[in-house]
C-alpha cells in the first residue's frame, strides 16, 4: 500500500466516523447560510458599536501596555543575546587553555629553539579565534615568566606592547573578574585606540602561575548590534555599565532597565516621538458618517459573502451525509453543529497530510541510502534500466546529461580517529557532506552524498553538459577548502562519467578501486580509474619467495635483507601495485616473520605486534621505508644481538637421545628439557618440528605407546601397571593416548595379541 492510499483510507476513515453523527439529525436547506448571518452579524454590530464607544482609551491603554511589553521583550532579548555571546567567547577560552597542548608547551618548555616553535603555534591558534569569532577583536597571552606578549599577530616584549598598562594591573590585587567596562586599547604605539570589552584567563585556571589571556571584544561591534535590533520609530536600546555609568545611546529617557546577572551591564529603552493617538484629535462628523457607511457596507458584505461561501459548504456536507446514509443506513435528527463535523475532518485531513509527507521525505532520505549499498554490493547481473527507476523513484527528475560517481576517503585515518572523539569525528564528516553539497551547487549541479563507513564516502552527482568541463575543477576546490578549514586531506576515487545509470554500479566499483592505489600515487589525490594499471594477483605472488628469503635471512642474521627489501619496494613501485596488493605483501612477510623467529626467546615488547602495528598504519610507500622498516631493522638487531655460538641441530639430537632413555619419567616435559640444555622451551619446540617433522609431545606419545605395545606382547602386566611403567601417572591418559595413536582400545589390542599369540601355539 503507497502513502497516498494509506492517507485517503485514514481520510475516509474521519470523515465517516465524524459525519455519521451528523447525517442522522438531517440538513435542511440554507441552513448554513441562517446560521452565518445570525451568528456573524451581530458580533459584527456589536464590535462597532464597542469599537466607536471606548476606542480611544482601549488603544491608549493598549498602546501602552504593548509598547512597555515590546520594550521589555526587546531588552531581554538584547541581554540575552548578549549573554550567550560574551560566554561562548568565555567558554572558548577556557576550552582553549583546556585543550590546547600546544599553549601549555609554550609557558612550560624551556628551550629557546622549541619556545619559539610553540609560539608560533600559538599565534596560529589565537588567530583561529579571530578569524572565527567575529566579535572578537583581539587576543593576546602574557607570559609572566619572561615577560613577553603574543597575540594573533605579533609577539613582543610587554615594554612594547600597547596594552602594557592595563597588563600590569593584572599582578595586583585589583585583578579584574568577569568582563570589563570600555577600556581603550591597541597593540603598538602608532596603533589607533579601540575601545573594548575585555576578559581575562590565568593559565592555569586556578593557580595562574604562567601567565594570562586577555580577549578584547570592540564595542563598536556590540553597539552596531544593539543599533540593529530597533529603529528611530520605535526608539533606542541604551548600555550601561557596571557603575551604572552611560555607554552610548539615549541616556536618561529609559522607560526601563534590564540588567544582566553575568555581565553587570543594564540595557534600557526608550520611546519614539511619535504615538499612536496623534490621530485622536482629528474625529469629526466626516468620520462619523465614514464610520456608519462602512458598517452599512459590512453588513452588505457579510450577507453577499455567506451566501456565495454557504452553496459549497452545503453542497460538499450534502455529500458527505449523503455517502454516509448510503454506507451505514443510519440517521439522527437535531443535527445543530454542521461547521464542527466539517472543521474536524479539514484537520485531520491536514494533519494526516502533513504526516504522510515527512513520512515520505524520512522513507526517500532512507532509500537513497539503501542505494548505496546495493550499489557496493551489486554485481553485473544488475546491469539493467533499474538503477534509472530507482533514481526517479528517489526524488531525481532524470533530467541530466550525464552521472558522475566519486568517492571520498579520509587519509591517515589513524592519525584522523585518534586525534578527534567520535563526536568531533560525526562533526568532521558532518561538515564534508555540507561542503560536498556547497560547492557542486555553487556549480548548479544536484549530488548526493552517503557515507559508507568510518572513512569514506560515496557521491553521485548529476551533469548537465555545462557541467561536464569543470567537474575536475569542483573536485580540487572541495580538497583545498577541506585542507584549510578542517585541517585534515582527502583523496578521490573517480571515474568516467555515465550517460546513462544503467552500470551505475561498475562505475562505483571502479571509483573504489582507484583508491586502492592509493599506496602509489599518494594522499590528498584525486585518483581516476583510466589512469592506473591494475596488477593481477597472480603478478603479485611472485614475491613470496622474495618474502621468504627475507625471513630466512632474519632467522640466519644475513644483514642483506634489507637490500632484499629495497628491491621489493622498488617493485611495488615501479609496477604500480594497490593498496590491497601492497597490504597482502606486507601481511604475508610478517607471518613469513612469525614463523621464523616465533621459537627465538626474545626479551621485551612482543615484535610481531610491533610489525602488525607499523604494517596496519601504511597508506603509502614511504610509509613502508620509513616506521615499517623501522620496525624491521629493530627486530633484526634483537634477533642479531640473542644468536649464540651453539649448534641447534646437536641440541635437539641429544634432548631426543634423552627422551628415548628417559621415557618412563612421568615429569618428562619440554620445560624440563629446556632448563637441562638452557634453551627456550619454545624455540626447542620449533627446532623438534624442523628436524624431525614432529613436535615433542607427540614424539614422547610415540615412544611411550611403542614401548608399550611390546610389554603388551611380551608380559603378563596389568593395563596399570605398563601404563605406570611408561610413564603415565594415570590409566585413563594411557588408555586414551593409545586409542588415538593405535586406533583401538588397549584392551582390544591386549585380546588380539592373545588370541594371535594362542593361535601361533
């Protein structure tokens, strides 16, 4: 069932629940005009007549009370919006002197070189402020360490600065709390003054031990405010200060004075010099005899317009009552409320109206992302006009020239999820999908915009054929303001452009494999399908046994893998692998790694998990020659550093000798031997299966059971008694490590050497 027949269903539904009631009183003819007339008209002449009575004092009383309500309104509007803007810049500072590593490093460090470093940073950041913060005409840190000033722009000694009088204050016991009254204010000598608002911050916030922030606010910018929200008609807002003291505006002509709690300021209002009775003075007979034509010509006019307005109510009640009759049977009489029924049904019609509509809006927002997804996960066989349906059905009118699909991919995402919460990361990707949507409709193109996962996101935009020549030119417009807003880059995945969306799909999946290769052309890219050379795998698995040598020089300390490892680079380079290849290359040389260094008992942090870290963070090749190496010519130092001078081979030969001789001892373990021949028990595990194809518990298992086998042929002991003199402390571990390796019972295989021993007698 669609949304619009669900709503004419649960239309239909009101109306006859309502109307059945109605139709059962029965409607007579012009009823509804009667009824308008003798309701309207004497409502009519009683307002005229109240109106030419007390109209005077109703509007001076009126007049009054809303001009006093509005200049109340205005003045608690004014406080508040300035309020709310002196503590958000209040709170940015203080989110500043929480957050800003980069602050605290600065008054902290106490190399000269990092000093001014850090400073520089600063800078940045309390230009940031600036820039973002309109109402913010400066920001500056005093150090009380060194003495030095550093705002947005500069940075100088406190001798220098223009503001060194109002900074010596800051050490004194008149320390100022909150925001200040108009103070002048400029940065150098041949500045002009500024008069501001001011606020300051001791770093750190409690103890202020390092120095201050001072955040200055023009007052030119709060009085174009206040100048903005009233006009000379209606009168003035005025400001004053904490003393009470005139800031600007009309002082003195205040019909009242709001003041705020968090600033200490009071705003007042004053009136215009026009009123509204100014035109009292002129009622005359003209206006009399007017006053009498109009009510004659209302009277006229409410009569004419309830007949013309009664016909279509009538006849639209006519045939609500009448398909109700029909459908129930049923009537009542003394039906007195017809506009009721009729008001009831109208509402719930707009209501229901008003529902289905965002329901429809909420169910396309949805589907659009569901196409998302069956594009990532469509194949050829939805090479069909589908994909052109299901555009239409999502709101597109299919009016274009052609489609182009791109994705977008968060680089060094790591870094990116570990520097931002995952709120700050909802807001970063949040403002990509508005900056997508800005740019391509600056251009008048129409995109859609999904985010797939953590780090990238799909777009489809829609070309005409002007479009098509600065589709590139959008592209590198969304990279630089990404670059420079957020402070993070994107690389794009594109592709050629459809003329039609039958292969909307292929053309997805093309834009997702070009950023596969990502590794190669780099970050902060746009990296087009045509361009690349895709490498098959079977290309690729020719390294392994590249991969292979380079963990076997590691197990022997060759230094030479190294070079090994060069040329491997230098292959992926040359032959443009993906990231997918390149990922697949590194995975398999540190499980090549595991694999031969695994027994070695190295001391200290796990080296694999070193290796898996560093292979995880690559996007690109220099990533592989710079932490992944690293990482490799660390490990290949610890490995260099344990290797010793003693035969492997001989040590694993004697702890078998020793096996086969001391097999009945029950606490026979590979620890055991590890500490009699001062070998890690693991690495003497590791050379048991290189050298013999088998690993030491199973060759304990094998030797007990053969030995075993033969007191079972040769002797009349008991189960319990050969499974102690082989070694085991309990029967049931004997009798179940016999069945696996024998594959029977130990009592069955006792009873067939019988029944053999007693046939062959």
């Amino acid at each position: 069932m669609t949304v619009m027949e669900y709503s004419e269903k649960y239309v239909q539904s009101i109306l006859t629940s309502t109307v059945f009631e109605s139709r059962e009183n029965g409607l007579k003819p012009n009823r509804i005009f009667v009824k308008m007339i003798f309701s309207y008209l004497p409502i009519f002449y009683s307002v005229v007549v109240i109106i030419f009575v007390v109209s005077t004092i109703l509007i001076h009383e009126s007049s009054q009370k809303q001009t006093l309500k509005t200049k109340q309104a205005l003045a608690n509007h004014a406080v508040a919006i300035l309020e709310q803007t002196f503590k958000s810049i209040d709170g940015s500072v203080i989110n500043e002197i929480d957050q800003n590593e980069d602050l605290r490093k600065y008054l902290y460090t106490k190399d000269r070189f990092e000093k001014y470093y850090y400073a520089n940073k600063v800078s940045d950041a309390f230009n940031a402020l600036v820039v973002n913060n309109k109402w913010i005409n400066s920001v500056y840190l005093y150090s009380i360490a060194d003495e030095t000033v550093i705002s947005s722009s500069i940075s100088t000694r406190v001798e220098a600065f223009g503001d060194e009088a109002f900074i010596r204050t800051l050490s004194s016991d008149t320390f100022p709390v909150g925001w200040t009254n108009k103070r002048e204010y400029k940065e150098l000598e041949y500045d002009r003054l500024v008069s501001v608002f001011s606020i300051v911050k001791p770093f750190p916030l409690f103890t202020a031990e390092k120095g201050y922030i001072v955040v200055n606010v023009n007052v030119g910018t709060v009085q174009q405010l206040l100048n903005e929200m009233t006009n000379s008609d209606v009168g003035s807002l005025n400001l004053y200060d904490k003393e009470g003291l005139p800031l600007f505006g009309e002082q003195g002509k205040d019909m009242l004075l709001v003041r705020s709690d968090y600033l200490g300021w009071s705003v007042g209002t004053s009136i215009g010099q026009s009123g509204p009775l100014a035109w009292a003075s002129t009622i005359s007979m003209w206006w009399i005899v007017f006053g009498l034509c109009a009510v004659l010509m209302g009277t006229l006019a409410i009569i004419l317009i309830s007949f013309k307005q009664s016909k279509p109510i009538e006849e639209i009640s006519r045939q609500i009552l009448s398909y109700v009759d029909q459908a129930f049977g049923k009537k009542k009489k003394d039906r007195n409320d017809d506009f009721k029924f009729i008001q009831s049904a109208l509402q719930h019609l707009i209501k229901d109206s008003s529902q289905s509509k965002q329901h429809l809006k909420e169910n396309i927002n949805f589907r659009r992302q569901q196409l998302f997804q069956e594009l990532l996960n469509a194949d050829d066989a939805h090479a069909r006009p589908r994909w052109a349906i299901e555009l239409k059905e999502l709101g597109h009118s299919g009016d274009y020239a052609a489609i182009s699909i791109f994705v977008i991919e968060i680089d060094n995402y790591s870094v990116f999820s570990s520097r931002y919460v995952e709120r700050d990361q909802d807001l970063m990707k949040f403002a990509i999908s508005c900056v997508v949507k800005e740019v391509f409709e600056a251009q008048g193109v129409e995109v859609w915009t999904n985010w797939m996962n953590q780090q990238q996101a799909a777009c489809i935009a829609f070309l005409g054929r002007e479009h098509l020549q600065t589709l590139s030119d959008c592209w590198r417009e969304l990279q630089s303001w990404i670059g420079q807003n957020l402070k993070l880059t994107v690389t794009l995945g594109v592709t050629e452009t459809l003329e039609n969306a039958d292969h909307l799909h292929v053309s997805f999946h093309k834009a997702l494999n070009a950023l596969d290769y990502k590794s190669v052309y780099g970050s902060n890219a746009v990296i087009a399908y045509e361009n690349i050379d895709a490498k098959g795998q079977g290309e690729v698995f020719e390294h392994l046994l590249v991969i292979r040598s380079i963990g076997h020089s590691f197990r022997e300390g060759d230094p030479k893998w190294s070079s090994t490892l060069d040329e491997l680079i230098g292959t992926m380079r040359a032959r443009s692998y993906s990231r997918t290849n390149i990922s697949n290359l590194l995975q398999y040389l540190v499980y090549q790694l595991y694999k031969d260094i695994s027994g070695l008992p190295l001391q200290g942090e796990d080296p694999i998990k070193r290796l898996n870290e560093a292979a995880d963070a690559v996007e690109t090749i220099e990533d592989i020659e710079g932490p992944f190496k690293a990482a490799l010519e660390e490990l290949a130092e610890r490995i260099y550093a344990f290797r010793g001078k003693q035969s492997n081979k001989s040590i694993v030969y004697e702890a078998k000798t020793y096996i086969e001789d001391h097999y009945d001892d029950p606490d026979l373990s590979l620890s055991m031997l590890g500490e009699k021949f001062e070998i890690h028990s693991s690495y003497l595990s590791r050379l048991f299966k290189e050298e013999f194809n088998e690993n030491f518990v199973d060759m304990l298992a094998r030797v007990r059971i053969e030995r075993a086998k033969a007191l079972l042929e040769n002797s009349n002991d008991t189960l319990q008694e050969i499974a102690a003199k082989v070694g085991y402390t309990h029967y049931f571990s004997f009798s179940r490590v016999f069945k696996k390796l024998e594959k029977m019972p130990v009592s069955q295989y006792r009873k067939m050497m019988d029944s053999q021993s007693d046939h062959l007698s």
